[in-house]
C-alpha cells in the first residue's frame, strides 16, 4: 500500500458555514491541510451550485420559473431538476402523499412559527390552504424533461429533499477526486463514508429532543446516511401545548405526538426525504413502512420520550 492511500498518515479536516440557508460542517481525511481545503472547497462549491439550481430566492431559478406558470404552461428544466422532481414524486407515492413537494402554496402568514403565533388556524382555512397540495398534479413530460403543475397558485419547494440531496451531490463529487473518507453534514442530515484516521467508523450522536445538543444514542457508522425531523427545531406553543412546524398536507394543521424521527439510509437524498413524512404518518404506520424497505431504519421519540426503532436496529 502506497503512503498516501494508508488512512493513519492522514488527519481530519472539517468547515463549517452556512449554505442553503443552513449550517453546513464539511470534514474530510486528508494527508495535509493544503489538499483537506482544497478538497472541503469541492463540496462547498457543489452545494453552491446546487442551491441556485434550487432556491426561490432566486427570481429566474428553475423552482421559481415552475411556479411562476402554474396552471400557465409547462416548463423546460435540466434534466438534474427534473429528476429530483421525478423521484420526489416517487417518496409521495409511497408515503401516501406525506411527503409533497407542492407544499409551497400553504400561505406563510398562516404558518410562521413565531413567538406572534398564539392560536391555531380553524380546522376549515386550513383545509382550504392545502387544497393545492398534491403531488399527483405535478405532470412530468420525461421526453421533453418538462414540468407543469396543472393547477394555478400551486408551488414546489425542495425544503424536504435539498439539504439531503446537496449533502449526497458533495459526498460524490469527493469521491470522485479520490477522497476516502469524510462527512456531510448539512444541520443534522449528514452523509459519512469511509473510516477515521485511527480506522474506526464515525460516531453519530442521535440528538435529544429535549436538549438538542446533547445526544441520547449514539451509533457508529460507515457509508450512511442519517437525518433527523424534530419539532424542538421550530415549534410554537400554545395553551401550553407544544406544535410541530410539520403540517400534514392532508390538514393543513401541525403534527402532535411525535418529537423527533431520525432515519438511517445508504443515502443522503432519501433519508432527508423521509423523515419528515414518517413523522406525518405516525408511528404505526411508519414504522410498518420503514420495515417494508430495504437498507432502511428509523428511531421515534415519542411526546413522553418513548422510544420506538424499525428492526434490526441497534442503538448504544
């Protein structure tokens, strides 16, 4: 074995900064300072190009262009977007339509989970909010990698799959330039690969929901994928009780009874896309389609912190 390719001559190099409106920290094993910068430069550039490709932010981007013709015409887009687009759908089949990326249209002034929040919107307007929601409305023309969603005032948004999709799009792309080992982590949806300097697998804290910052498990691993929905991460209280920024698409309303759902994937895209809806879906049921998909696992903390995992999963 070559010097350089022996992992213990190398040490850890990590980054943090905020891209995609979150905080990203970015390590790699590296032999020296000059190639870990060089190479953490790489991702941060993908995630970059990534998040133009993605944001609404940006009048003229792609989401922006989709949206801005709802119910208009259909729009060309990179075959990258479409694709995304594609197999976003696909999480909304199989999740029943929990995960939906046309979750855009759901009026901001009604759900700003902030401290001027002090009672919930009737059960009736938001209903009426989340008429649009429905990913069966989004028509995809592979041939022509077009996009139209048929209904006017529908939007797409990618706050479900972006960060997950980023952090898979950086890993590749390191791996690509011959880098062995390394983490993504994009607030908590992280990618890790390869080993440590001393050869051990990497240590994943499983966060506390009432602490965010201390951890309750932790898990070693290799070549995964791990992201966590929580509702410590935005939440507003009212008479005393505690409501999720997660809003089940089919009411409109927040979720109760589950405080945080972190899955363990191969990848990045799809276990950031997951938790989520897991969360919408409750614990039975998620739980039930966890363990219907390979190479798949999940941990529920429950609102009086029960925990409840999918099979074979084993927590320290």
């Amino acid at each position: 074995m070559r010097a350089e390719n022996n992992i213990a001559n190398k040490q850890k190099y990590s980054k943090s900064l905020k891209l995609m409106g979150n905080s990203f920290t970015i390590t790699v094993v590296a032999v020296n300072e000059k190639t870990g910068n060089e190479n953490i430069d790489l991702a941060i550039e993908e995630i970059r190009r990534i998040e133009r490709l993605l944001t609404t932010f940006k009048e003229d981007s792609q989401t922006n262009l989709i949206n801005d013709n709802a119910g208009i015409r259909p729009v060309k887009v990179d075959l990258e977007v479409f694709s995304l687009i594609e197999r976003s759908i696909g999480i909304s089949r199989i999740t029943q339509g929990a995960f939906d990326i046309s979750y855009g249209s759901i009026d901001k002034s009604l759900w700003n989970f902030d401290r001027t929040m002090t009672s919930l919107p009737d059960a009736q307007t938001a209903l009426k909010m989340v008429h649009l929601i429905d990913y069966r409305n989004i028509i995809l023309d592979r041939k022509n990698t077009t996009v139209f969603l048929k209904e006017k005032g529908m939007r797409i948004g990618f706050g479900g799959i972006g960060k997950g999709y980023a952090a898979e799009m950086a890993k590749q792309i390191l791996i690509k330039h011959n880098v062995q080992s390394g983490i993504i982590n994009a607030s908590g949806d992280l990618s890790a690969w390869g080993l440590q300097p001393d050869g051990r697998k990497w240590t994943i804290g499983v966060a506390d929901p009432d602490s965010p910052n201390a951890a309750f498990s932790y898990m070693e691993i290799s070549n995964k994928a791990v992201a966590t929905s929580g509702n410590y991460e935005k939440f507003v209280t009212i008479d005393g009780k505690k409501y999720s920024h997660t809003i089940d698409p089919k009411t409109g309303l927040p979720i109760t009874g589950i405080k945080s759902v972190t899955i363990i994937a191969s990848n990045a895209e799809f276990a950031d896309a997951m938790a989520t809806p897991i969360a919408v879906m409750g614990i039975k049921a998620g739980l039930f389609l966890i363990d219907q998909i390979p190479d798949l696992y999940c941990i529920i903390i429950d609102d009086h912190n029960k925990i409840y995992t999918s099979k074979n999963i084993n927590l320290k």
